[in-house]
C-alpha cells in the first residue's frame, strides 16, 4: 500500500497561510499561480486515465492556502487598543480549571472577552495567561478585575501575560451540570489515596490538572509524560479503542461497532467539556482510533489533512497554538510510522512491547520541532519512561471509567475501583520525579532557528526513510533506508548524549557564589569553605538541589537561610535533608510558619552573622509589617559582603519581595551600591525596579526556569539592569552559574547548558 499524501499537502497550504497571513499582494499571487496550475489541469491529458498530474500536490496546497485566506478576508484581528504594557479592568474566565501558583494564588489560561477603555466597554475575545492572587468561589465562572497586561512573545497560544491587582469581581456563575457532579463524586472517592493519585487520577481520566502542584507539574513535563493528563488525541484514542474492542468481544458488527463507538466518544467528550481542544484531540484521536483498527491507514491520512485544515478554517489562531501541532503531528505520525516501527521493533522486542514502542517514537519523532520549539532542550528518559507507563494505562483507563459510572450507583465500588487504580497512578508520579532526577535529564539542544530547523531535518529524514524503506518493493532500496536509519539513529545519539553524560568533572576553579540551576525557583550557594557553605533558599520540589551540592563538592552547609516558604524555595527542603549533607544554623524571615521547619531562628533587621570572609546583614523583613502580609512580602532581604585585597564586594538578595513591600523596605532602610543583586521574584514585573536603581549591580543574577508560565523574567526589568550596566545571568540560559570574586572584581562562568 503506497500513502496518499494530498491530504498534507492541504493541511500544508490551510496552516503556512493561517500561520504566516501573508497580505493582499501575496494573496494575488497565490491565485494567480492556482489559475495557472488549474488551468493545466484542464488542458488535453496525455497521461494514464487514472494517474494524478505532477502538479497535484501544489495545486491542492494552494488550496488549502486560498481557501483560508479568502476565509478570513476582512477580518480584523481583536487586541488590546495600546500595544505595550498596561493596566486595565478587564472581563474573563478560566477556559481550563486553573492551577495552584506561588503564594497560595491560581494561574491558567484564560479568555480576556472585554475590557474597559476611556470609560467604555469593549468586547473583544483575546487569549491570555491570567494569574490571580487566591483561588475563585467554587462554580464562579466569568469575573471582573484589575489586570496588568504584559505583551507574550511568542508564546503560541495567548497573546498577553496578565496578572490581577485587585480583588475579582464574579459576575456569572457555572451552573452545576451532571458531568460536574459526577467530577465532584470522583474526587470525593480519591479522599486517602496517596498525593500523586489524587493529583493525577482526574487528569489521566478527564484531563483536570488543578490538583497538581508545580513540582509535581514539572515533574511530569520534564519526564515526557505530562500528555498523560491531559485530554489528548491518544488519550481519546485509548478510550476509543477499548470501546471497540469491548463491542468486537460482544460480536457486534463492524459497522454498527463504528458508530457505537462514535457514540461513545462524543458522550466521553460532553463529560469531558465541549472545550475546543477536547473537540479537536476528540476528532483527532477518533481518526487515529479508525486508522488503527480498520487498517485504513492511507483513508486516515486523507481525513486527518481535512479534518486539521477545516479547523484552521475555522479558526486561523489554532496555527500557532502548540497543543493543535502537537494533536495533528502525534497523529500523523501514529498514522504513517507506527505500522512500519511496529515490524521493525517486532524484530528485536517482544510483541507486548513492539506495538507501544512503535507508537512512542512515532509520536516522539514527528513532535520533536515542536517540543524543541517549547522548549530547548530533550528528556533524555522520555521514551522509557512512556514504555513503563504505557502498560499501566489501559488499567487506569479501564477501572476509571467504571469508577466514574459506578460514583453515584455503587459508591463502596468506585471506591474500590479508585482505590486499585490508585496505586498505578502512584507508580507514575513517583516515575515521573525520578526522571528528572536521573543524571542528566534533559539534554540540551541548539537554541532558536537553528535548533527548530535541525530537528525538523531529523524528522523529515527519519519519516522519509521510514516511509521509503516499508513501502519500496526493492530490496536494495529497502536495505539502503535501515542503514541510513541506523545512522540517523547514531547521529541522533551523538547529538543527545555527549561524552560527558554520566560524568561531570570536578569543580577547580575557586568559585565564590553559585546559583544552582534547580527550574522555577531559588537556590544560591555561598562558600564558607572547601566543602562548606551557606545556601539561600532550597528551590521547588525535584529541582535537583542535591545533585548541584554535590557537583560543587559541598558536604557541609553551615547556614542555611530559608527566605520564605513558598514551594519554590522551600520545598526542596525534604532533598536537601536527605541527601546526607550536614546542615548547621536554620535561619528564616520573620513570619515563617513557627511549626513549618523546627528547629529555626527568626532573624530580624540588624542581625548579623561571619564566616570565611563573608558576613551577613539582615535588612528585612520589618517584623511590624509582617502580620496580614503576603509570603513573597515577608522574604527575608540579605546583604552578603566579601572581602577580597583592599575592596568589599556586596551581594544583596531580597528572595520574592514585590514592588510596594520594597518601597516601603527602601524608604526605612536605604541601599547603596551592591556589585552583584539576585532578581526578586524570578525578574517577574511586580518585582519593580526600584531595587535594581538603589544598588546599580554590575551583575544581576536571574533564577528561572526555562519555557516557565509565568512570563518570567520580565523584559523591562532585564531592561533596566542592563541600562544600568549590569551584566545579566540567567539559570534558564546557562545552567547552573558561577561567579568567583577576587581582588580584580567578578568572574563569572556556567556549568554547562540548562537542564531544568
């Protein structure tokens, strides 16, 4: 069987013209280059009767191209009338269940449907990425607020970072549905099942992620499993074919099993929510579902490429949007590769094996430009850990969606049932943390265009071979594309696994200050010591704390200083106790919960502390401010100061203090000059700049994790830093960073590339 590929040569045209909107000349131009090849189509055929012309394929991705320009001719775009940052009341709601932020607040992407301007409301609908301060009223729907709007670049799915400066307003409420209800019976029946199962049982089922925490969050993208809780096309595409299956076993006919099973999937979906990307990943995983089962994987390809392109059609915005890519590419790939993957891996696994992990590297290899494109870097262990998870699925999927039927009938066994499938989502998260764990997890990979366009070669090259190699009749032919395949396959590791993989060389150089490279949070080692030190902050869960500790040769941390007891500082804590290093003083901010983390210290302003030629200054928190204020507020603000020959070099830290509580610290207790200042807040914007002007660093260190969504840092405070002069040092940009003070001023150099 020889694959049709017209169908992507449509899809090709709808989404390069949705993507690149190109204007009107180039619109004219593209008709005029369809008139042309239409009107060869129509001239006296000297070929086959049956055979396409040559041209066929441009033809019909002009098609596709024309059909979405003429669309959407006309249509003006909706946006925000100023085109920089701004601060605006706005109208919007939540299109999926958001997810616990830093202190105690939600954060998610959301739907910004008006705004107020000069006194007036406009409705305009316009996806952004809404961060609120505390968790919405149960069943609130859409709300009012305060909102500071940041442009997004590149971000592919909204188009502003936003963030609430006031309390929301609910103005309409989600009225409670059966599907609701029957969400709401399910958690009650995950009540005593280990943390990772509650968090991850209604996402694996029904794609709700608000019960994830960050660590356990990136965690699961860091290990390449993250899809598994979320409404994808192969998580429709599982609940399809068990439904067929299940009707085959009953001997029911195919056709009528067809529809049965089409039935059921549009139920599964209204459960789900008719969101638009439960829609799409519910047709695309249908159409993954029929190419496997029926066999008809040259029809599939034909209606995956119309399907995709009538989306587009629809809507033009899905061209950019990641999860479109994502959904359409893992489909494509099911479609096209795992069959022939299938034999091959059939070749050297077993046949319970071959199967998933033809299914894996398909998806994983026609996905790999997009991935790249999120994120620069690649999960060294995420086709092993797909492999250990995908047995576990079925069952989940399986007993799930009897517990979920069974919640109101029989809850004694929907408790049951949740209770047995609990430990295998367990089994997950637990997989999931030591992935990231593993010694280098995530590799790194060219940045920008450069990276894009590798990994798009290496796609391209691997489908081509692939798809050459099963359908040839040659035997020569197909003997030339395995071993081109056993080469891309080399070059392929040669790429990801540097020689230095499992090792990582000893540490000569005599670094003084080290901020550890643990993701989306703090963690900055000073050294006290050959193989002492002390550490700020601990970073977020799974950030890897321990394993810088030891690259840097640390055994002994003498002080360790807690700024405040957010996750991302401080919940990497329970790593750092067991990691057998020997912990000294434990200093916290005033405000820090008194039973957290025993036992502590409270340091005030004024405190003092020595060691190897470095001391400490406390400058806030102000104890009577620190009732009613919020964690990031209460952040313990440090001045380090070394001395090196004749001169002192000051560090000033200040953890996450926002702008006000700053203003407030600054106007009681004034700063001056500081060499070297750590961003507050990760460089978000309510940082503010008021720090960065007081001590006008010659360094400016940015703790971050790469492809966060946050939006931080925020590029007005890299802005000022950098007017100022400051050299700025980003973890998500160079990894694990170092900086040596001497006599001669600030050295700074990195551990290598980013891996979280």
């Amino acid at each position: 069987m020889r694959t049709d590929f017209r169908g992507l040569w449509l899809l090709a045209g709808a989404w390069l013209a949705a993507l690149l909107q190109p204007p009107g000349w180039a619109v004219l131009a593209l008709l005029g280059a369809f008139a042309g090849l239409f009107a060869l189509l129509l001239r006296a055929r000297h070929d086959a009767p049956h055979a396409a012309p040559w041209f066929t394929g441009p033809l019909v991705l002009l098609l596709g191209a024309l059909a979405v320009l003429c669309t959407n001719l006309g249509a003006a775009e909706c946006t925000l009338p100023e085109p920089g940052d701004q601060q605006r009341r706005i109208t919007a709601h939540f299109e999926d269940p958001p997810r616990p932020a830093d202190g105690g607040g939600v954060a998610g992407a959301a739907l910004l449907t008006g705004y107020q301007h000069r006194g007036h409301w406009q409705r305009c609908p316009i996806p952004i990425h809404l961060a609120l301060a505390a968790p919405l009223p149960g069943h609130a729907r859409e709300f009012t607020v305060i909102a500071s709007l940041q442009p997004a670049q590149d971000s592919g799915s909204f188009t502003w970072w936003a963030r609430a400066d006031s309390e929301p307003k609910v103005t309409s409420w989600q009225l409670p549905t059966p599907a609701s209800n029957l969400k709401e019976r399910f958690a009650a029946q995950l009540v005593g099942l280990p943390p990772n199962a509650r968090a991850l049982l209604p996402g694996m089922l029904y794609g709700d992620r608000s019960g994830q925490d960050q660590a356990l969050g990136e965690a699961m993208k860091g290990s390449g499993l993250s899809h598994l809780t979320a409404v994808s096309g192969s998580n429709i595409a599982l609940v399809g074919s068990m439904l067929m299956v299940l009707l085959r076993l009953f001997a029911v006919p195919r056709v009528l099993a067809g529809v049965l099973m089409a039935a059921g999937l549009g139920l599964f979906v209204a459960f789900v929510g008719p969101d638009p990307s439960v829609l799409r990943a519910g047709l695309m995983g249908a159409i993954a579902v029929f190419s496997l089962l029926s066999g008809r994987g040259q029809g599939s390809l034909g209606i995956l490429g119309l399907s995709a392109a009538v989306l587009l059609l629809v809507d033009r915005s899905l061209a950019a949007e990641p999860a479109f890519a994502l959904s359409v590419l893992a489909t494509a790939g099911i479609i096209m590769l795992a069959p022939p993957l299938a034999e091959l891996a059939a070749r050297i696994l077993p046949a319970l094996l071959a199967e998933p992990t033809a299914i894996c590297v398909a998806a994983q290899f026609t996905c790999l430009p997009v991935v790249i494109a999120l994120n620069a870097d690649f999960s060294l262990y995420s086709l092993p850990a797909n492999l250990l998870a995908a047995p576990l699925l079925p069952v989940i999927t399986a007993l799930g969606v009897a517990a979920l039927l069974l919640c109101t009938v029989i809850p004694g066994a929907a408790h049951v049932l949740a209770w047995l499938i609990g430990w295998p989502a367990e089994a997950i998260g637990q997989l999931a943390h030591l992935a990231v764990r593993l010694p280098g997890a995530s590799r790194p990979w060219p940045e920008g265009l450069p990276g894009i366009v590798i990994a798009a070669g290496i796609a391209v090259v691997f489908c081509v071979l692939l798809i050459a190699g099963s359908q040839t009749e040659r035997l020569r032919v197909r003997r030339t594309c395995l071993t081109l395949l056993g080469v891309l396959a080399v070059f392929l590791a040669a790429l990801v696994l540097p020689a230095t993989l499992f090792w990582k060389p000893p540490l000569h150089d005599p670094w003084t200050i080290a901020m550890c490279d643990v993701g989306q949070g703090d963690a900055l080692v000073v050294r006290d010591g050959e193989s002492s030190g002390w550490l700020i902050d601990a970073g977020p869960p799974g950030g890897g704390l321990s394993g810088c500790l030891r690259q840097l040769g640390i055994t002994t941390l003498s002080k360790v200083f807690m700024t405040h007891q957010d996750a991302d500082h401080f919940g990497g804590v329970p790593e750092l106790e067991s990691s057998g290093i020997t912990l000294g003083e434990r200093l916290v901010s005033a405000g820090f919960p008194e039973a957290l983390w025993q036992p502590h210290r409270v340091l005030v302003p004024g405190d003092t502390g020595q060691g190897h030629g470095v001391s400490y200054r406390v400058i806030g928190p102000d104890p009577a401010l620190v009732p009613g204020a919020e964690p990031n507020d209460i952040s313990l603000v440090l001045r380090l100061s070394f001395t090196r020959g004749d001169r002192q070099i000051d560090f000033l830290t200040a953890g996450d203090m926002e702008e006000q509580a700053m203003h407030r610290l600054l106007a009681a207790s004034p700063q001056g000059n500081a060499t070297i200042l750590k961003a507050s807040h990760h460089g978000a914007r309510n940082g503010g700049q008021e720090l960065i002007e007081a001590a006008r660093p010659r360094v400016f260190l940015v703790s971050v994790g790469a492809e966060n969504t946050y939006g931080h840092p925020n590029q007005g405070i890299i802005d000022t830093a950098q007017r100022l002069g400051a050299q700025v040092l980003r973890t998500d940009q160079l990894g694990t960073v170092l900086l040596t003070l001497d006599a001669d001023g600030v050295h700074a150099a990195s551990l290598g590339a980013p891996v979280r």
